[in-house]
C-alpha cells in the first residue's frame, strides 16, 4: 500500500475555517489540530510557503486576528520553502495551462506551484516506500476527465482552469477536505 502525502490548497485552509468557525466548534478544533500535527511532523501533509503567501495576499492577517493566517503562524515551523526545482515544475504547468492562474494578477498564485510540487516530488521519489501525492483542493473539476484527455493541445491550455481538471491530465489524485478526513479514518 502506499503513503499518502498530502498537499494542502489555499481553497480548503478557507472553507474548513468558513465551515467550521473555531469559535464555533472549539472540540472539533482540538481533535483536528492533533490529527493535523500528526501528519505534518511525519512530513504527510505538505503546508507550502505559495499557500502561506497567497492566504497574505487575499488579505488574512495575524493582525486582524484571521483564524487562517493565525492557524498558519501557530505551524510555520512545517512551512516547506520554494525551490528552483519546484518553481521550474510550476512554470511548466503554467506554459502548459496557462488559465490555471489570472494573468492580471498582481500578486503570485499558489496553484500551479502545488501540481509542481507533486510532480516534482512524484517524479523523483527515492524512498523505498511507494508514495502517492494526493492534493487537497475545494476547487471543483470543470471538465469529466475522460474529455478532458480527449481534447486538443489549444482546448486543453483553454479548459485547464481548475486544480483538479489539470490534475486529471498530469494523474493527480485530488479530493476535498471531508475526503482527506475521510480517507485518513477521522472522526469528530
């Protein structure tokens, strides 16, 4: 069987605080965070500096108290930092589907980023221990794989607009949060 290692949107940070408001749901806060802590100190659950940076530049702060830029701060020493090789793997998601991101955008876009970092990792593994990359994303799949597969070059760069429709394309595996809880046997 193989490990799950799992990469973390900025999407799914937002809808579990938009969800289930720690203010609202303390207890489930509490299970969560030793579940959570678990997989990230076993460097299972991968919390990357674009995701850190695109919740800052949303506009989540520590200073306006933000449950999600708080959360961030409180786990900063698992935020794994950019690499030339990440960065390379992104950019060529970016050539290949180029409406992943908003080219009118002023600030960086974590998206590309986190496929990068799957394949990166994926396509380098030296572990013994088999290894699948899974992302976890709110973002929803805006073309069936199976046609997505079909399309052409011109219509793929064109419908690649979500994390799990370019995901489908590269043979990522990814799922919403209540999945990951799911899949990883959690109870609340």
């Amino acid at each position: 069987m193989k490990t799950q290692i799992y990469v973390i949107d900025t999407s799914s940070i937002l809808e579990i605080f938009k969800i289930h408001p720690p203010s609202t749901y303390p207890d489930f806060w509490i299970k969560l965070e030793d579940y959570l802590i678990s997989l990230l100190s076993n460097g299972r659950l991968i919390l990357l500096k674009w995701v850190d940076k695109e919740l800052t530049d949303l506009g989540y702060s520590i200073e306006a108290n933000d449950p999600p830029a708080v959360w961030i701060k409180k786990h900063e020493k698992y935020i794994v930092e950019n690499s030339t090789s990440v960065v390379d793997a992104g950019k060529k998601v970016i050539r290949e589907f180029p409406n992943l991101i908003n080219p009118n955008a002023e600030k960086e876009q974590a998206d590309p980023f986190l496929i990068g970092y799957v394949l990166h990792h994926r396509d380098t593994q030296t572990t013994f221990e088999p290894q699948e990359y899974v992302i976890i994303t709110h973002e929803k799949q805006n073309v069936p794989s199976d046609k997505f597969c079909r399309l052409s070059e011109e219509q793929r760069k064109i419908q690649g607009i979500h994390i799990p429709t370019v995901c489908s394309w590269y043979k990522i595996r990814t799922m919403t949060y209540l999945q990951f809880f799911k899949e990883e046997g959690w109870t609340f």
